[in-house]
C-alpha cells in the first residue's frame, strides 16, 4: 500500500502541468528575425530556462549549427551556416535542452545582406541611408516612424516588401510607402491580399534622385516586440498568377500580373504531388520576389 502510494506521488508530480512548465525551456524570439543564404551568421536565442541547452534544431534542409554557447539561462547563441541552396522564406527552429523542448520559433532566409536599423531615422528631413538590395531589421515602437533613402534611376524598378506580422513576434500591423524627395507619395501599402497583413510596394522610379521609404504601424502603435525585417531592392513584385494552379506533374504556363514593370508569363514545372500551395516567385536579374505567389496543385486537367 504503502509503495502504491509513493508511485501515485511520484506521477503526480512528473504529470503536475506547473512543475512541468517550471522545467521546460521557453523560446520567445531567434535574433535577428532572419539572414542572407549562403554564409555563416551569429543568431540569438532569447527565452528562459535555456541553461541547460543540448542541442539546436532547424526543421528544414540548408542550416549547419557550427557551435552555440549558452550565455545565460535566457541567451543562447550560435554560429549558423546558411547554405546557397536553402529556401527563402519562413523556417522553424526550437532549443533542446535537457529538461525537455522549446516552443517552435520561425526565422527568415532573403537573397539581401542586412543591416540594423539605427536610431535616429523618425524623421523625414534625416532619413537612415541604405543601398538598393538590402534588408534592414528594425522595431517599430510606439509612434514610431522610421525612414530610409535610397537612390533609384529612372525607369528603374523599386519595391519594399515588410516582413511583419509574419514573424509571429507580436500583433502588429506594419504600414509602408514610397516617397520622392518631395515627400510626395508614390505608393502606400497597409494590409495586401498577398500578404494578409504585411504590405508591399513597388514602382518604376520616374526621374533620378533620392526616395524615401517609410515604415510604421498601421495605427501608430508599437512595442519593443514589433520587430520587421524591410526588403528594399530591385526585385519584381506581382500581386497575383494566373491561372492559380494546375495538374500535378504538368508544365504550366502562367501569366503574373501586377507588378508596375508589367505582366510577365512564366513556365513552372509543377511537382509531381498534389499540395495546397507551391510557392512560386518571380525573378528578374536574378532577384527574386521576397514572397511566393501560391499556386493550387490538382489532381485534375
């Protein structure tokens, strides 16, 4: 009786869901939110009850964890090698520890190097200089309005693409628009179909000279967990293909529409499984767009 009982205590206090919490690892962000395929770069791990860390799991080919150091029982970090051939796009990576599993985290693959953003940039007169091609990670506070410039020839494309609500970090609804040196808009963007409720511009530059990005929040709003990541580039950008789909294992030919460069027709070989959603990206001068366009694959004509 007396070791039937011990067991029952035992179990309840293995199966106790707050000491269960108590000792499991908890992963709140991956820093930076992403990185450029292709080289080996530093990530951050923050969270709690990371002391014990064993191990760094990515759930996606193309990630060689070179070596990781724990800092403290909320820090880890690691160096990272990102291959040539990873997919671009949203992964997912969580902490092994001794005591258990960390929640799953996404972080993000670009074509672009990154840059940080640097404070000051909130106002439009002193804007954060930054090359087309680039992807900057930045914070959106609360009030917050952050501008960048960069240089464009005329006849040149030029899109910005945020990563925003996507990261998963907070609610947050990121805002972003072209503008000439004039502060006349050009374009503006809030919530997208494409993109829910990240936005994402482009034009063709009319004139030479110096544009200004800005990013905010959508009502002003923000907070230290309102992290984006701002593709600046030459990158075409369609809103949407046509058709939306086709048989699995087929070649088809679609037509993308909406970029301000103008229609496009691309032939996509299709993958021979039926999935809800193959992503395709259109490329020019091998820049691709930032996000795929999703393509329905069928098992029908």
């Amino acid at each position: 009786m007396k070791r039937t009982s011990l067991v029952a205590a035992l179990a309840a206090l293995l199966f106790n869901p707050i000491l269960a919490h108590a000792a499991s690892p908890s992963l709140s962000k991956i820093l930076p939110r992403g990185a450029k395929r292709g080289a080996e770069h530093e990530l951050h791990f923050h969270g709690d009850r990371l002391g014990d860390t064993a191990e760094i799991l990515f759930y996606s080919p193309g990630f060689e964890v070179r070596s990781f150091e724990v800092v403290d029982a909320k820090h880890v970090k690691a160096k990272v090698a990102i291959a040539p051939g990873c997919a671009y796009g949203e992964h997912l990576a969580r902490l092994r520890t001794n005591s258990g599993l960390s929640s799953l985290r996404s972080f993000w693959v670009g074509q672009f190097d990154t840059t940080l953003e640097a404070e000051p940039n909130n106002e439009f007169e002193s804007p954060q200089e930054i090359p087309p091609g680039t992807t900057v990670e930045g914070v959106v506070q609360n009030e917050d309005v952050d501008y960048y410039v960069v240089e464009a020839e005329a006849g040149q494309r030029l899109s910005a693409e945020v990563e925003g609500i996507r990261l998963g970090n907070a609610f947050f609804d990121p805002y972003v628009a072209i503008l000439n040196s004039k502060r006349f808009e050009l374009a503006a963007s809030d919530d997208t179909a494409l993109l829910l409720q990240d936005p994402t511009v482009s034009i063709v530059a009319p004139e030479d000279g110096k544009y200004i990005i800005q990013v905010r929040d959508s009502s002003y709003t923000g907070n230290g967990n309102c992290h984006y990541r701002l593709h600046v580039g030459s990158f075409p950008r369609p809103l949407a293909a046509f058709p939306a789909g086709g048989r699995a294992g087929r070649a088809l030919e679609v037509k993308l529409l909406g970029d301000p460069a103008g229609d496009s027709v691309k032939t996509v070989s299709l993958p021979e499984a039926v999935t809800a959603a193959f992503p395709l990206r259109a490329e020019v001068d091998g820049l691709v767009s930032p996000a795929p366009l999703p393509l329905r694959i069928s098992p029908f004509d």
